[in-house]
C-alpha cells in the first residue's frame, strides 16, 4: 500500500520517528534515561491529541483495554506516575484512522531507509571494505560481548574466534541490540501491507527479514504462504512455494552455515518439547517458571524486581508473566480478540492476525510497549479498511445490477 498523499506532516513524520527510536537502535542506548522524556511523553501527547471520537463500542473498548492497562502496571508494582503513564497507552488503538496510517507510512519509511542503508554498509564490511567503526557496549548488560558500531549497522564482537561467533555476526541486525528485532518488526510491517512486493520498500523489508534469519520470520512466513493458499485458494502459487522450499533446503541441507543458521535451529528438541531455536528463555528462568505456576506470583506477576533482572537475559513470554502476571497477558489477548472481532469481523484474517500475535507474545517479552500495541492496531486497521472498500464496492455493484433490471 503506497500513502497517497505526498505532503509532509509534521505529527505522523514526529510520530514515526519517535516510534522508530523506541525500537531502540544503537544511537539511543547511552541515554536510556532520557527517552522517556524525549521520546514516549511527547509521542503520547501526539498520540492523545488525534484521538478518534469513540462511539459506544468503542468506548467499551477503550475502559476495557485501560483496565487491563492498570492491572498490568498493578502488578509490575509501579508507582502512581508509572500508572498513570500506562493508562495513556490506552489511547493507541482509538487514535484516527487517517492519523494511523499516516504515522504507520513514515515510520515505515523511516525503518525501510535506516534498514536499506544498513545493509548497504553490511554487504560493504563483509566484503572487506575498511569502513570507519567504534567498539560499544551493549544495551543489555548480561550479554558477553560487545557491538563493532558501523554507520547504522552494529554487528557483535567476539573477543574469542569460534565458527559460532563467525555465524552470529552474519545475521543481520541493522541498528539493533539482535536480529530478532528486525526479524519481528519486518513481519508485523509485511502483514500490515498483505505482503504487497509491488511496493519496493516491502522488498527491502523482506530481504532484511530473510537476512537476520530470524525463526519467527520464516515461520511468520511460512504461516502467511499457507493462509494464503488455503484460504484464497491459490494452489498453484502454493505449490510453487512448497517446490522451492524443498529444493532449497534440499540444496542446503548440508552446507555448514545454513545447517548450523536454520536447519537444526527447525529440530524438535524432545527434552525442551520444542524447537531447537527455541532459545528465549534460559533453564533458570525454565525451572523458576514451572515452580510458580498456579501461585500469585503466576497470575499477578512477582515483587521481586531483582529476580527479573536476574532473568533479563532471556526474552520470552515467561517475563511477560513474572512482570506482568498471567491475567494481564491473557486479558490482553482477549482485547484484541474483541478489537480484531470488531473492526474486521469473523473472517480468516482475524484466524492469521490471532496467530501471529500469539507467536509474537510467545518470543517478545515487551508487548505491553508503544510499539507493539501500534503495530498490532495497525495490522487490524488496514484490513478494517479493505474489508470497508470491499463492502463499498458489494453494495455499489448490488445498486448497479438493480438499476440494469430497471
């Protein structure tokens, strides 16, 4: 989907950049304490002054999603200026819709240019080129090793030279702390657009994704291939994709750096019952987990904030709930159910965006921030539109056929 309007605005530009910056690229780590200042105070402003006039569903909606906004600050144990600035979240999925898209279209150009030129200076670095470069610390400091910080790109540096070392600093990252960021992102902005390739930026944002060989992407990926071929019924595009995926991995299978970058990481693990890619969480955070279920601390989220930090080094679902608590996590999945039932219907794109947003909370421990919200609310406003153009064009062709029996 390309914006049809071609004059700059200042609150959407403001707003893509601001959201751009919270996805936190190397340029923003040394002033983290800044951010919420510079960065989240002024894009809720932005975003509470293009709030839509709610109707009555709506504003159900809107209490409903504000509430689950408290009891997960609630149970984070904020204080009041904390909770406070959480129910301003609330105001994402209730902005305009001419406002969203527009914002969704800059920071799209924005993330689409930053990854462009990263992969640029990528491709340049590894064919040997001396490009200028700093060594830097990381955002998080439970990671071992530090960043080579090249012109948006940082690529991580091992003071110890292993072929594992070699394999993770050929996943692309772009201007991110991990590939997975890139990897979650790309998807979430391909399935806002329906993957739509005649749009040149969604390319871009494809090969990024491919490129940082993220397991969420190619599984997002293969998700979307299947939905599409069941669901409208294109079995020969299907079969072209299952074709090519054979006779890629066939081709493959054996070759050092794929096996070691995709292939096993796609292996059952029977020990973990899952993927061996599977590496969100660590075994501490695992055996800490399975202790606490059906306790307080399972469904409202634990005091301890020492105890978080200690887990900080894994990113999965199981923080969400140590932070948060259970309850938060299921009632929010249960508001965008009601918002996705309400703003596109029961239809098979409500069956994808369920599925994607499950996948997504089960590899991001963070849904609960600006980003994700915005993304998920996106993702449902541009099929809301198209399921309206789609109705616009049923009823104007229902009136034409009367008129042709006149």
């Amino acid at each position: 989907m390309e914006m049809k309007t071609k004059q700059f605005e200042l609150q959407p530009f403001l707003s893509g950049l601001l959201l751009f910056l919270l996805l936190d690229p190397y340029i923003t780590w040394p002033y983290q304490s800044m951010l919420f200042f510079v960065v989240t105070v002024p894009l809720l402003g932005i975003f509470w002054y293009n709030q839509r006039v709610l109707n009555a569903r709506n504003t159900v909606l809107f209490m409903f999603f504000a509430a689950i906004l408290l009891l997960a600050a609630a149970c984070k144990r904020s204080n009041l200026f904390g909770i406070l600035v959480f129910l301003l979240f609330s105001i994402i999925p209730f902005m305009t819709r001419t406002f969203t898209r527009k914002t969704f279209r800059y920071f799209k150009y924005i993330y689409t240019i930053v990854l462009l030129l990263g992969m640029i200076v990528w491709i340049l670095v590894f064919v040997g080129l001396p490009i200028p470069h700093t060594l830097i610390p990381p955002l998080n400091s439970l990671k071992e090793y530090d960043f080579d910080c090249y012109p948006l790109l940082v690529i991580p540096h091992s003071y110890q030279i292993s072929i594992e070392s070699v394999y993770a600093s050929l996943r692309f990252c772009g201007p991110f702390e991990e590939p997975g960021v890139i990897g979650t992102i790309s998807l979430l902005i391909l399935l806002a657009d329906d993957f739509d390739l005649k749009d040149k930026m969604n390319i871009i944002i494809l090969i990024s994704g491919l490129l940082s060989f993220s397991i969420f992407f190619y599984l997002g990926l293969l998700l979307f291939a299947i939905y599409y071929m069941v669901f409208n019924k294109k079995w020969l595009w299907g079969f072209l994709v299952i074709i090519s995926s054979f006779l890629f991995y066939n081709y493959t299978k054996e070759d050092p750096f794929f096996k070691q970058m995709l292939w096993e990481r796609l292996l059952w693990d029977q020990d973990n019952k899952t993927i061996s890619g599977d590496n969100r969480s660590g075994d501490e955070l695992d055996a800490y987990f399975e202790k606490i279920k059906g306790s307080s601390i399972y469904y409202f989220g634990t005091p301890d904030h020492k105890l978080l930090t200690d887990f900080s080094g894994s990113a999965s679902y199981k923080n969400s709930v140590l932070t948060y608590g259970m309850l938060s996590c299921l009632f929010y999945l249960i508001f965008f159910l009601l918002l996705g039932r309400y703003r596109i219907g029961v239809r098979k794109e409500l069956l994808l965006f369920m599925a994607i947003l499950i996948l997504t909370l089960y590899q991001r421990p963070s849904f609960f921030s600006i980003n994700y919200i915005f993304l998920f609310v996106i993702i449902l406003e541009f099929h809301s539109i198209n399921e309206d153009a789609k109705r616009l064009k049923f009823i104007r062709n229902n009136i034409q056929n009367s008129k042709d029996k006149f």
